[in-house]
C-alpha cells in the first residue's frame, strides 16, 4: 500500500501519515476488545460473507429457534468487531484516507462507546483513540461532513454506556469523556458545533459534576473543565448582535451555536442554586456556584446586554443568591457573595431594587443587637448631649418620660436623633445577626463595596434623594461609625474584634478621601439634589401625618408647596392633588381609599379615577388596576361611590 501523505490544508499535524494514526487506533481498541471473553475468539474477515458463500455453494451456520436470541447477541458483539474491519477495507480502496467522509471514519469507535456491551477499558481506550483524532488534527473543520460527525460525537458521549467493572476504571472512562468534550469545543471545529450539540456536551460534564459518589478529584477535574465551556458559550455572545434576543430559537438552529445555548446554559444553572430543592445538596450548589461566577467575571457585561439573559439573572438569579446568602454553610455564603458583587459591578445599572435590598439585608444581619443600657451608664455616654426635645404628635413616649422631658441624644446619630428612640424609614423583618466567619465575609464584603470611588455618591443620589428608597447612605455611615465603636452598643464579646473596627475605620477614612478629592474637583455645586433630598424627607413626614389624619397630613403638605406649586399652577387643584395621591409613595392605601371616597372628595375621587388608562382592558383587568392604587372602604356608601365613577369613567374611554 503507498504511503499515504495529508495535503497542505488538511489540518494534519503529525509526522506519520493519516492512515498510520487510524491503523494504530484500530489495532489498539481490537486489541483491547479481544481481552474480554466477548471477543476473544474473533477473527478478522469479512463480517457480512453469507452472500459470497451462498453463490460458492458454502454452508453458512443458521440458528435454530432456541437459539435465536443469543445469536442475535452475538451478532452485536461480532457488530462491533466486524465494524473496525469495514473501516480497514475502506481504507485500504481509498487513495487518501482523508477523502472518507469523517462519520464513515469515527463510526465504529462511536459504536463501540455507546455500546451497553463494552467495558470500562475498552471504551476508555476508543476514547483515547477519539482524543488523538483532534490532537492530531484528523478532526478539523476541512474533513468531509464534519458536522454530521460531531453530532454523531456529541450524541454517544451524552449515551455513553459500559459494563461497570472497578471504580477506579470506571472513573478513568469520565475522566477520558470530559477530557474529549473539552478538547472538541476548545479545537477549531468546535465553532461547527450547533446549539443541540453544545448542551449535550455542557450537560454530560455538568452531570459528573454533581455526581456525589464519584471522587473528589474527578469532580474537580469536571467542573475545571465545566469553567472553560462555560467561559467559550459565554464569549459567543460577543459576536452576537443584542436585536436578535427578540427572534425565535428556531431560526438559529442551523448555525453554530449562540444564544439558545447561553440561555439553556443559564437556565439550568440558576434553577440548580434553589435552596428550597432538596433533591440538591449544599455540595452541587457550591459547584454550581463556581460555575456561574466563571461564566459572569469574565462576560458578565456582555450576559447584561441580552434582556433574556439578565431576567433571568435579576430575577430568580438575585432570588437564589439572596436566599443563599443566609446559608449557615460558610463556603456557600462565601460564594454566593462572589457572584452577588460580580453581578453588581456588572448589572449595576439594573439592579438599583436589588442593591437596596442586599445593602439593607447585609447591615441588617452585621449591626449587633443593641441591648438596653442602665439609666446610668447612658447618662455617662451621653454627657452633654442631653437637650429638651418636644414631643412629635401621635409619638408615643417611653414609659416614665414626661412631655419636654430630658432626652438623650445619640453621638453617633447624623440627624442629632434620640438614642434607643430611632426607627428604620422602611419596616423589615428580624434577620439572625451573623457570627463567627460569616459575620467577617460579610463585612469584607460590604467594605470592599463601600471602598469604591463613587459608591457613598451614588448611594446619596440613587437612594437618599429618591423618595421611594431608603436612606442607604445615611445608615451606612451611621453603622460603620458605630461599628468603630462596638463597646457602646453590645455586652457580646463577638461584636468587638478588632479587625472589625479596623474595616469600618478603614471605610470612613476612604469615605473622607474621596470627599476631599471631590472637593478639589471643578463640578457643579447638586444644588437640585440638595432640594430633592429635603423634598424626601417632608414628603414623608407628611405621609406619615396623612396616614394618621389625612387632613393634617394634606395641610402639611399644601404648606411646604408640595401639592400645589408653579409645575401644576394651570392644573385644577382636584387634578392636582389627586396626581400627587396616586404617586406619592408610602400611603396608607386603607386611609386612601377611605378620604377619596368621602361624600366632600367626589371631584378629587373622579380626576384620580381618570388618571388610569382602561383603554383596551376589560372591566375586571380594569378594576384589578384600580383597586392596586388603594384598598375599598368597608361601607356600602363608599363602594357605591366609587364602582359608578368607574363605571363612568370606564365607559368614556371606550375600551
């Protein structure tokens, strides 16, 4: 037989010839077969004869009735054998090996891996013979039906059955098998693999990943190999237009695999960090965790850009990771942490409700509980901070506290606030104070976000000024200031580590430099700022003076010109005030739906009304919007007035 020498854009990489390589393999898997009883006694020839035996008037064994199902076994056994020796006489009538098409060449290798009756060794060695291809270069994006071989590929290694023999042999076949699916995604030809193949392969590796019974070594190695494919989904992206978030999977099926994968890829792994599935322990979820946090560091970006990606990251993602952050497992914590800031230095932009919530949460869980002080002792804290303060209306007092009594200020308050006396703007439920290694992740994290340049003015400008959010930049600093100081506040020697002090010192101090650096820059003075963050802070107290006595909390409110100004003075005023009831946060929707409905509001209860657009919407879809603005009256009077100004209004708009 000539030698046979591959082309210059073969993609062949080796000394020896392609056919060399392709004997050798074959050789050393028949080989291997032929130390099992199965097929120690093949031998190599024609496996289909009975045609040529026939015309020269040989006999040919037929099997009896009795016998039929074992000669059909045998026949799959001999399958098997008889396929390496059809690949050899392929060879040998081709000029060139590489002018056989590519399934032709890998087919009885993949049969032999997707055969229930091989063993571990066997199908261990037809995978190394698999593995060499690409090293090779024998499977390169040049062969003839690449393709089709690479779903052929991908299908036996998603359906890869053997007979189990040892552990250890068994786990050098997934061993070999991941080893095989990196290798083909990593090479050039994985760019010709479409969307159906790639999840195959992302979930044949992702599920010897969360095998718990297999060893610790062989899921690392998995879930090694799981980072990489994960990272080159991900980069896909990058040459993706966003627009074609918006198109169907199915007009991307024929090309090379994008965003259908991306999305599948994401999905599961989302679904998998629920802490409420019991059918996951806490050890699939730190691997899943470590997944997810390879794929968002390196494209997380670009993941925010296609809206089908970042629902489901704010969404259930946020979800998850929340919840496993109050995970008493400390390496769970850790890693949810992880993702949770990679995912706020990458989606800041549209995480503004998410990042309230874990700022609050994280102090919520980090502040100690702060115990009640003997009279005495706070006297001595306080010296010189005691002052007369009158009492608010509607404030209860604390027990043996008269009217315009000595009360004592909090030092460390930035609205000069009473001590033990201050309550959050926002009212949340207890959370279980963090401790031991817990308590120092959580606070490295907190600080590590903290540190950044901008953060205490975004906090500022995003949160204190905005009259739907809480105060995040006053309580920050509010808590590391007591943070420095722990001893004042808890008798738990937990509470004052040193390292502690040192971070929430260390906090300030950067809070303060970025300040004076700020300073020396030329940038406008936030006057319009300044104003909104007063407005917040009258807004709400005038809520708060409405939910008690609509009337007074209106006169507050009329007063300081927040109803009725110069952007509405060509408003009606029942137009006008019932725009600000409908967007004024933090009403007390029980006490609205009672005052609007009110024989005396029947204009204001009609322009409120008319603020909805039932346009298009049926009478219940319109009803269920209306009733979201404010909770109905109790009395029949009140009902009645306001279902006939809806029905009015409703049937104007000509839904």
């Amino acid at each position: 037989m000539a030698q046979q020498v591959a082309g210059p854009n073969s993609g062949f990489r080796m000394a020896i010839s392609p056919s060399h390589l392709v004997w050798s393999e074959i050789l050393s898997v028949t080989s291997a077969m032929r130390k099992n009883s199965r097929w120690a006694s093949s031998q190599p020839g024609p496996p289909r004869a009975t045609n040529l035996a026939t015309s020269m008037g040989l006999r040919t064994p037929a099997g009896s009735g009795e016998n039929a199902g074992r000669q059909g076994h045998d026949r799959q056994e001999a399958g098997l054998m008889s396929g390496f020796d059809e690949l050899k006489r392929s060879i040998n009538n081709a000029n060139n090996i590489l002018s056989i098409p590519l399934p032709i060449v890998l087919a009885p290798f993949l049969a032999l891996i997707r055969s229930p009756l091989s063993t571990g060794p066997i199908t261990s060695t037809a995978l190394a013979a698999i593995l060499n291809f690409f090293t090779a270069g024998l499977i390169n994006e040049n062969s003839i039906d690449t393709q089709a071989a690479l779903a052929e590929l991908s299908n036996s290694l998603a359906h890869c059955k053997f007979e189990a023999t040892d552990s250890s042999g068994d786990e050098v076949v997934l061993m070999r098998i991941v080893n095989v699916i990196d290798t083909c995604q990593a090479s050039p030809v994985g760019n010709l693999l479409g969307d159906v193949e790639i999840c195959e392969m992302l979930e044949t590796v992702l599920t010897i990943c969360c095998q718990m019974r297999l060893s610790e070594s062989l899921r690392r190695c998995a879930e090694t190999a799981m980072h990489s494919m994960v990272r080159r989904v991900f980069s896909k992206l990058d040459q993706l237009d966003p627009s074609i978030d918006n198109e169907s999977v199915e007009t991307q099926a024929s090309a090379p695999y994008g965003l259908p994968s991306a999305q599948e890829l994401l999905r599961v792994l989302v679904n998998l960090l629920d802490p409420h599935d019991m059918q996951h322990s806490d050890s699939i979820r730190l691997s899943i965790l470590g997944i997810l946090n390879a794929g968002l560091e390196a494209w997380g970006t670009r993941i925010a850009r296609f809206s089908s990606l970042s629902k489901m990251l704010l969404d259930q993602g946020c979800k998850y990771l929340f919840q496993l952050a109050r995970s008493e497992n400390v390496n769970v914590v850790r890693l949810s942490l992880r993702a949770i800031v990679t995912l706020f230095d990458t989606m800041r932009e549209d995480l503004k409700l998410q990042f309230e919530l874990f700022i609050s949460f994280t102090m919520d869980r980090l502040a100690p509980p702060i115990n009640p002080l003997p009279p005495r002792v706070q006297l001595h804290l306080n010296a010189g901070n005691a002052r007369n303060v009158p009492p608010s209306p509607g404030t209860p007092r604390p027990e043996g506290q008269g009217v315009g009594g000595p009360e004592l200020i909090d030092p460390l308050s930035l609205d000069g606030g009473v001590l033990g006396d201050q309550t959050p703007p926002t009212p949340r439920p207890g959370v279980a104070p963090a401790k031991g290694l817990t308590r120092e992740l959580m606070l490295e994290t907190l600080t590590y976000i903290a540190r950044q340049p901008t953060f205490m003015v975004d906090l500022w400008v995003n949160y204190d000024c905005d009259v739907n959010c809480e105060d995040l930049f006053e309580r920050l600093v509010s808590f590391m200031a007591r943070g420095v100081y722990p001893t004042q506040y808890t008798g738990n020697i937990e509470y004052q580590r040193y390292s502690s002090q040192l971070l929430c010192l260390d906090v300030l101090l950067a809070y303060v430099e970025h300040m004076a650096a700020r300073a020396d820059a030329d940038k406008p003075q936030p006057n319009a700022l300044a104003d909104s963050k007063s407005s917040k802070g009258i807004l709400l107290a005038g809520a708060a003076k409405f939910n008690t006595k609509p009337k007074v909390g209106l006169a507050y409110l009329e007063e300081h010109g927040l109803i009725y100004n110069s952007n509405n003075k060509d408003v009606p005023r029942a137009r006008a005030l019932a725009q600000f009831l409908k967007n004024t946060p933090r009403l007390d929707k029980k006490v609205l739906g009672d005052w609007i409905s009110a024989p005396d509001q029947i204009e204001v209860l009609k322009e409120f009304i008319g603020l909805f657009d039932f346009t298009g919407k049926s009478v219940a879809d319109g009803m269920r919007l209306l009733l979201e603005a404010f909770r109905l009256p109790g009395e029949a009077q009140p009902i009645s007035r306001i279902t006939e100004t809806f029905a009015e209004i409703y049937f104007a708009s000509k839904p």
